[in-house]
C-alpha cells in the first residue's frame, strides 16, 4: 500500500491530524510545569535549546571579552590579570564545550526530529529522556556553583594534571559537574540507540533512514561508549585531590601523561559527537535545496561509521609533545590521516550533490556553503596538526585555537545555526525574514574570518594560546582578530532576533516550505503532540525527488498488506 | 528489510522475558558470585607474587575472566538476542583497540 503521507513535497496528510499542535498545552499540567514536566520528546527539544544557547550566550561574552583583553600588547592593566584571563578562558571553554557543543544538536534538534524522522511518536524512553536534561541542568548549575567557591577554575577546559590537582581553586566542584552532564550524555545516546533500532516505522530499513538519523546514530555510540571514560577519569581526579591518592601526580607516583590519554580517549571522539551530527544536517539541507536526492547515500552513512570509529584512536595526535613515546606518534599520526578520509568522502560526495541540482539558494543553504568552505579549512589545518614535525612547532599555538574554532564554530556552529533556518519553521509553523538571515550569515561570515584567519598566521608566528599579553610584532592581527568578534558577535545579534522575532511574529508557513522529502515535512508545523496520527509506512528512500531522480522508481519496494 | 522483519525485530522483545525466565535459576547466580569472589581472592594473592612483566597480564586476564561472567549471567546477554551481543563486542572492540593503542605508549616508554 502507497502511504499518501509519504507523496514528495505536498505536505499530504496536514488536513487529516488532530488540530492540536506540542505547542497547545493539552496535559495535566499548567504554565511552565507543562514543559518542565512533560515526556514528549519536542518540549524536551526545545527546553535543552533554551537552556543551550543561553549558556551560548554565556559563552560568547565571555569570548568578546578575552579578545578585549588583546586591546593593547602588555596587560591592559584595567580589564583583567593574569589570573582572571585563565578563569576566562576555562569558564569560556568548559561552557562552549561540555555545556553548548557537545550536549549541541543532538539534545536540540535530535530530540526533536529523530523520532519523526522515523516514524515514531517518541523516544524510546520518554522519563529517562526528561531525566538528562535536569541532569544537564544539575551539572550545570554545579559549574557554575564553582564560581562562588575558591575562585574560578583556571586550568582550561582539560583540566590537565598535575596543575588541575595542585591549584587552590573550585576544580573538584567544576568537574563533578561535567562528570554529572557525563550521564546526561550517556542517556541521550542510549535513547537514541534503542529508539533507532526498536521504533523505526514499518518500511523504515536501515538505508531509507534520513543522513541526519545516520549520524546521530553514529554519534550516539560515541556518546555510549566513550563518555563513560571521561567519567571516570574525572572521578579519579577527584579522589585524587581529595583523598590524595597517587594517580596521575607524579609526586605521589601516579602518571601524568596517563591523565591525558584517558582525557582525550574520551575528548577526541568527544569532537565526533559535535560534528557527526552537523554532517548529518548538511546532507539533510543539501538534498532539500538541490531538489535531488544525496549522491552516494550508503557512502555518507558508512562515513559516519568510520568516522566515529576511526575517531576513537587519533586521541594521542593531542599528545605529540606530552612526553609519549614515538611508537605511539607514529601510530597516532597516521590514524590521523586516516579518519580525514571518511570525512572527505562526505565533502565530495555533498558537492557531487548538487552538481546538476537545481539549487535554491535559501538561508540554510547559504549557511550549508559557509560550513563547507569553513570545514575544509578547519580540516585541512588539522592535517597540518596531525603532521608530527608541523605539530611539534605549532602545538600550544594560536594555529591551533584557529583549527579547532574553525572545526567547531565554522563547521558544527554554522551549521547549528543553518539547521535552525532550515527546521524552525517546522518547529513552530512561522518563517522569519529570509533576507535578514541572508545579511546574518553575510556579516557572520565576515566576522567568523577577520576573527579566526589571523590566528592561523599568529601561530605560525610563534603566539601562544593562553597568554595575557603579546609581544607588539603580533599586534595588528590581534587588533584585527579582536574587531573580527565585534563583527561576530553583530552577526549573532541580528540573526538571534530574526530568528526569535520568525518564532513569535514570522509570518505562517505550511507543513512543508522548503520542498523537504523526509517525514517531518509530511505533518503540520508546528508537528501534532503525537506527532503522527496513523504511523507511517514508508515505500521510498528519504530523498525521493521523482522528477529530478527517475532511476530511483526503478526499485519500488512492497513493504506492507 | 521487509515489513515482517520490522515486526520480527519488534516480536523478539517480549520473547527475552520468556527467554530469561527459563534459563536463569537463583543457584546458577550464586554460582557466578562464587566463581567471582574466588577469582577475585585468586587477585589479591597473585598480587603479593613477583610476575615480573606477567603481572599486568595476568590481573587483566582475571579481570576480563570476571567481567565476562557478569557480562553473561548477571546481565544475561548470553540469553539475548543477537544484536546485544553484538553491541557488547562493538564496545568490548573498542575497549581491546583503546587499550592496546595506550600501550604503544605505555609499554615502550621503557
């Protein structure tokens, strides 16, 4: 039976679900109860979003401020010392990572489209997928109690021993914290592991999954079986400092460099759970905007395979100076070179997509060509890192805070931000200003580079991450980094109010506004609570386009009586 | 995949609880907890012994021995499904290759 709701590109099936919209509140409870409390996997959704980019917010000033800091060459004297700029920069990392990128898409827009996607009316676990995000808020409220401790933790974000162990501020307090977002992480992924293999629509097989759901599924083993290492390592440093075991100080005996293993065997592919998701996005966006269904869809899905597992074993390319021995380099530098493999299959294989597509150039595909361009050069200077004799220059330079912001802003970020232009007029049934979000991407591009590029080059130049102050022959480039944030962050401001000001007052959209092929353009926008009112059963790939793809009808599937 | 393997990977759910019930009795757990209180004695005294460079290997082995029973009895994957089985050798695989890559470290460091 042909499922009408499954009809490319018409919205079918909008006139025949219940009215009531996840946004109507139609439970037991009132007011704000009615989110905090409720399963449904949407609202949980959208309260992780709320919750995320507040931190992001956070985050950001945060950032605006240690730029400031480089206004002049020796220490400004009047904004911050030395002291505050290291509790900066650790508060600025251990937000943007623990507590806005790594949780990012996944708890965002995962939670919210992965059951539609395939078909399911929810999570597996609804309870247990309500119970990470307050874990995600204890662990975050526990952060940010370190503030109010013995001072702000100034370790940076890898709380690297045997400093972590020695200083006198709130370490213990900050990495209980993200030891307890740990398991806010662990269950979303079990959740979304069980829901892919157990809720999947009748027809749903495996290779008609949307790229989006590949990649979550991919990242949600990462998030399985990596996370727990991190737990424990953060455990061992607590025992450490409180019990004064010797494990990682040497003082006591214990191994340094071992710390470091343990953080990156987790923290490596940790950078896999924050940017598997956004390729899943882009190949999402580009088969929408390119009116044609994704070249090589088997390759990008195993790609997300290979890259989460092949992710699991570069975690030394972080260590090339910390000491291990030059077996293990020479191991880990070439593993590094490979996992670029699967990654650049994605990249071939989403412009080989829209080579002879009929591209529409609307925001989220804009923001899809600023993720690849920003991904391939946040890509390519990561090989340079993966280089020993390179690497062994440039570590512990401003060349490597350019590489990974390039990686985690300009790819995962950018392309946050595009998966927002392209779902939140499903989301809440309102389109914001497309031209807005033209010119925000415009000025956010600008920003992004006249922030970051230099830094490739001052680190080429010897500048180290970290510092305070510089020497005077860095200034221009830190002075045209430094107005690159303000670039930035007036990006920021406009596209968050276009974006808020869609939400609320955008004008409405239908269920489908962009021509989307997977199942969450087949109900209405904003989706019914239920999502679904009659499951449906699924007869095509996810990017079914019959009039620019006539070979796919070659193989029509019977999947149901 | 057809819709009748759908149902059938949907099906296997409710048959573990049958599946569980018939296979696990109270003396076989007991068993398993004394097989691991003697291999866990069996860890103390091989510690006080001088293995040299075996000692590491030997604690790993008993370790692995241990969690193996748990893995099978105590959380029944012995009686499960396929698929379970195949994600614990999923993450046991890459517990193996995280180990053995922290040994090329490790172990020439001397």
């Amino acid at each position: 039976m042909a499922n009408p709701a499954m009809e490319p590109g018409n919205g079918a099936g909008a006139e025949a679900v219940p009215v009531h919209s996840f946004l109507e509140n139609t439970g037991k409870h009132k007011g704000i109860f009615a989110w905090i409390l409720s399963t449904d996997h949407k609202r949980i959704g959208i309260l992780y979003m709320i919750s995320i980019f507040s931190f992001f917010a956070v985050g950001v000033c945060l950032g605006f401020l240690m730029r400031l800091e480089m206004l002049v060459p020796g220490p400004t004297g009047k904004i911050f010392n030395a002291q505050e700029y290291n509790a900066l920069f650790t508060l600025h990392g251990v937000i943007m990572m623990f507590l806005f990128v790594i949780p990012g898409i996944p708890a965002t827009l995962g939670n919210f489209f992965l059951p539609i996607q395939i078909g399911a009316k929810d999570v597996a676990f609804p309870r247990i997928n309500l119970l990470s995000w307050y874990l995600y808020i204890t662990g975050a409220i526990i952060i940010l109690l370190s503030l109010f401790g013995n001072g702000l933790p100034d370790t940076g974000w890898t709380f690297y021993v045997p400093y972590s162990i020695r200083t006198g501020t709130d370490v213990t307090m900050a990495v209980f914290g993200v030891f307890i977002l740990g398991f806010s992480s662990i269950l979303t992924g079990l959740n979304f592991l069980t829901t892919i293999h157990r809720l999947r629509a009748p027809g749903m097989t495996w290779f008609r999954m949307p790229l989006f759901v590949w990649a979550l599924y991919a990242t949600a083993w990462i998030q399985v079986i990596a996370t727990p290492v991190l737990a424990i390592t953060l455990l061992l440093i607590m025992v450490e400092r409180l019990f004064h075991v010797g494990i990682f100080n040497p003082v006591l005996g214990g191994d340094p460099v071992l710390y470091q293993h343990l953080f990156w065997i987790y923290s490596h592919p940790a950078v896999y759970i924050m940017i598997l998701p956004p390729m899943g996005v882009v190949s999402e966006i580009v088969a929408t905007f390119s009116h044609r269904t994704v070249f090589g869809y088997k390759m990008i899905a195993m790609s997300s395979l290979a890259i989460a597992f092949i992710g699991y074993l570069v975690w030394g390319h972080h260590m090339f100076v910390a000491g291990e021995t030059q077996t293990a380099q020479f191991f880990f530098s070439l593993l590094t070179f490979l996992v670029a493999v699967p990654s650049a299959i994605k990249v071939f294989n989403w412009v080989a997509t829209m080579y002879k597509g009929s591209l529409d150039l609307q925001p989220p595909f804009l923001f899809l060509l600023a993720f690849i361009m920003l991904f391939c050069i946040g890509g390519m200077s990561g090989l340079v890192l993966g280089s020993l004799a390179t690497d062994v220059h440039l570590t512990g330079t401003y060349f490597v805070v350019a590489h990974f912001h390039y990686i985690i802003f300009g790819g995962a970020i950018f392309i946050f931000f595009g998966a927002l232009h392209y779902w939140l007029p499903k989301m809440f049934g309102r389109m914001y200003n497309k031209k807005v979000a033209d010119w925000a991407l415009g000025i956010l591009f600008v920003g992004f580079n006249m922030l970051y590029f230099p830094m490739f080059i001052l680190g080429y130049e010897g500048m180290p991450r970290r510092y305070f102050a510089y020497l005077p022959k860095y200034e221009t480039l830190q002075h045209i980094s430094m107005v690159g944030s303000w670039v930035l962050i007036t990006g920021l401001i406009i596209m968050f109010w276009n974006l808020l000001h869609g939400i609320f007052k955008g004008e409405r959209c239908g269920p489908n506004p962009w021509g989307g092929t997977t199942l969450e353009w087949t109900i209405p926008s904003p989706p019914p609570t239920e999502n679904f009112e009659t499951i449906p059963i699924v007869t095509h790939e996810p990017y079914y386009h019959p009039e620019a793809d006539p070979e796919i009808q070659r193989e029509p599937v019977p999947v149901a009586k | 995949m057809s819709l009748s393997v759908w149902e059938s990977e949907h099906q296997a759910e409710t048959q573990h609880k049958e599946y569980h019930e018939e296979h696990v009795s109270y003396s076989l757990y007991i068993l398993i907890w004394a097989a691991l209180m003697a291999l866990t004695a069996a860890t103390a005294v091989i510690a006080g012994i001088n293995l040299a460079a075996l000692t590491l290997v030997v604690a790993l082995l008993i370790a692995l021995t241990k969690a193996s029973l748990v893995v099978n009895y105590f959380m029944h994957v012995r009686f499960e499904d396929r698929i379970f089985k195949i994600f614990f050798a999923i993450a046991g695989f890459t517990i193996f290759v995280i180990f053995v890559l922290t040994f090329s470290d490790v172990y020439f460091r001397r």
